[in-house]
C-alpha cells in the first residue's frame, strides 16, 4: 500500500527475495511514478505504454498490481481480507489515512496478530510536524545532508546541492526493509508480529554519521567541501592532463604507495603528511602539491598505474560507460524481464548474491490492474460475477 519511492523500493527487496508482493493502486490512476516520463516503455509497435515510466520500472519488479479505492467499504474490505493472510502490510499514508477507513494496525492486528505492519512518512507517526507532507527533496535539505554536499564557499559554483539520486527515499526503502527482517525474526520467536515507524527524517538524519559525530566532538559546523572528504586526504578527484581521476587514500601503506607512483616520495616521509591526521590538519599545504603531479598524465594512464600498486582509485564513468565496464558486465548488473505490454523491459540487479536462495527475476513491474482477478478470485475467492460488479461500480 506505498506509492513512490521508499516503500516500493523496500517491496521490491521482498519480490527480489522470493515473496509474493502485491501492489494495491488506485483505480484508474495508479501509482503517482506511472506518469513520471518520459521516457515510458514502448510496446511492441513501438507506442509508449502511459503507465510504465522508467520511474516505476525501477521499483516495482516481480509485484502483482490490484486496484483498490481504499475510500469506499467495499474496498476496506478487501484490504482486511488480504491482510488476514498477509505476512508483511508496508503502506506510506499521511498519518491518520488508514485509521480513518478502519485500516490501521490496531485494527488489522485483530484480524492478523502474525502481522507485521511497516507505516513510511515523512516524519514519523508522532512529533510537531507528524502531520506534514514532504518529498525526498525536503528531506535531503533539512536532515543536512545537502548542508556538506556542493561546492564550497568561496569557490565558483558555491551552492548547497542535493544528490543526484532520491537518496532520502532509497535510504528509507532499505532501513525499513531491514526493520521488517528483523520484525519476522521476533515473529519467529514469539509468533506475534508489531508495528514499524519509519520516518524520512530520521533516516537522513541518520545516515549523517561520522559527520554528525565530527560536530558532536569538536562543537564545529560540518562545511560543503565539494569532492573532498572531511576526514581522509587525499580523498578527491583530481584534474588529470587529460580527463578526471577519483583518489580514494584510506590509509598510510596506501599513500605511500600512491606518492611512489606519482614520483613524490617525499610527500610520504615528510611528517607533515606521513600519517592521516597530520595530512587532514596539512590539506591545505598537500593538495596542490598533488594536484601538480597528477597533471602529469591523463587519467587511464593514472589508473593503470594506481590500480597495479594497490591504490584505490577510479574514474568518473557516465550511465553508458558504467554498464559498459567489464566488472558490471561481468556482475550481470543490467537485465532485461517481461512486461505486461508484450515486450522485455530493462532493469538493473539487485546488489544482493545469496548462495542458495538467489534473487529471483520473473517479471519487470506490473501494469496498472494487471492481476485484478488473479487476487480478487485466485486469493480471495470472489466469483467473476462478484468481479465485475466491483469494477462497474469503481471499487476496483
């Protein structure tokens, strides 16, 4: 019962793992991220399909789509009936929603007390603003992560910015799908299940991390600093005689090594640099010294060379030349699965590789109703009769 991004994403770990996921919609209308195209999947005679944006793709493999008006009795019903035999509820209503049509969790313990039940908001069931709406964008500005995320003052560009990728939703989407793993674990152990309050806010707040800790020990605000890291040098991108290279110095064996590859020996020895503190509190004074030197080749032929001697590193690869890369290739990273319109639509694996219960890949995201009847008869039992009359009158 989500929509978006966060709890699908958490559902689609699930369908990925083996469970039977099925996505309850609105009638007609569907999941908000349908229409977020172009570009949609196109048919077989090359037409765009209106419900299948790569947005939904991303997020809604291996479910089952039903559409269900949640507002009417009829369709409250429904819901009670699935829940009664559901293992998992995972649903991103404003706060208040479900309790209103009689679908919250106390009253769907009742019926299931096996279930365990995953409530997603913005900002969690309780607090001032409980009550409020919020997208990813919101979150990723207030939880300050877009606080150290842009190019720093002073600099050209200066800005705060926000990532790349909805990282508030995604983030969300996997702490709630451990919090669900670790509720049918304790399911397994007392056979009752309990209810889960993931909030956005919290999950950015979170993943703020040694950030936050920086600020907690020494008082002082965490700046943007552009590609650079606040506790590791070097540990950026650097401009190479042709191209850019990302170095990623973790540890002192490694940045000796590195200042052997770029014929800077001494930047090891010096004891301004020689240990990670002393080049943390000396970035300042280190990083031109670096920069100069990595103008001294291009950026492939700095790979090769790092890579050879331990040095973590590694370019800056677009959409194309990340699926292109051997390793992505050879992780079998890009798929391509059957959709509902007739033709494979893309996908991308799921990171997770299980020895004996591998991923499964059956089918892309569904379309709008497409398993109406396979649930409303095959799980609940409803006649074709009973069916249609739900359809004709808009409950599904």
């Amino acid at each position: 019962m989500t929509r978006v991004l966060a709890g699908p994403w958490a559902t689609q770990n699930f369908a990925d793992l083996g469970a039977e996921v099925i996505k309850i919609e609105r009638p007609g209308v569907g999941d908000d991220t349908r229409t977020w195209g172009p570009p949609f999947l196109k048919d077989a005679a090359g037409r765009e399909t209106p419900d299948s944006s790569s947005y939904f793709l991303c997020t809604n493999r291996g479910k089952q789509s039903v559409t269900v008006d949640l507002a009417c009795p009829e369709g409250q019903e429904i819901i009670r009936r699935l829940a009664r035999d559901a293992d998992v509820l995972v649903e991103n209503y404003k706060v208040g929603t479900l309790a209103r049509w009689g679908l919250a969790y106390d009253g769907l313990r009742k019926i299931n007390p096996r279930l365990v039940y995953c409530s997603i908001t913005g900002f969690g069931q309780n607090g001032p603003y409980a009550a409020l709406p919020g997208y990813d964008y919101v979150f990723q500005g207030m939880g300050g992560l877009m606080s150290i995320t842009g190019v720093p003052d002073g600099h050209p560009g200066a800005a705060p910015m926000k990532s790349g990728l909805a990282i508030s939703d995604l983030l969300t989407g996997m702490y709630a799908t451990t919090a669900i793993l670790a509720a049918l674990e304790h399911r397994h152990v007392s056979g009752e299940g309990q209810y889960i309050d993931m909030s956005l806010l919290d999950c950015v707040v979170s993943i703020n991390s040694y950030q936050a800790i920086n600020y907690f020990l020494s008082g002082k605000i965490p700046q943007r600093m552009g590609n650079a890291h606040s506790n590791m040098v070097p540990y950026q991108v650097f401009r190479c005689k042709e191209g850019d290279i990302i170095i990623a110095v973790g540890n002192d064996s490694q940045y000796t090594a590195f200042c052997t590859v770029i014929d800077r020996p001494l930047l090891a020895s010096d004891p301004r640099y020689s240990t990670g503190p002393e080049r943390n509190r000396n970035r300042e004074a280190l990083i031109p010294l670096i920069a100069e030197a990595m103008l001294g080749r291009t950026m492939e032929e700095w790979v090769g060379l790092l890579e050879s001697n331990g040095v973590p590193c590694g370019p800056i690869n677009n959409m194309k030349r990340v699926f292109e890369n051997p390793q992505v290739t050879h992780r079998e990273m890009q798929r391509s699965l059957p959709h509902g319109a007739g033709v494979d639509a893309p996908s991308v694996a799921n990171p997770i590789r299980l020895s004996e219960t591998p991923i499964r890949y059956g089918r892309s995201a569904p379309m709008l109703g497409e398993h109406n009847h396979a649930i409303l008869n095959g799980r609940l039992g409803l006649s074709d009769e009973r069916i249609s009359e739900l359809m004709a009158s808009g409950v599904v």
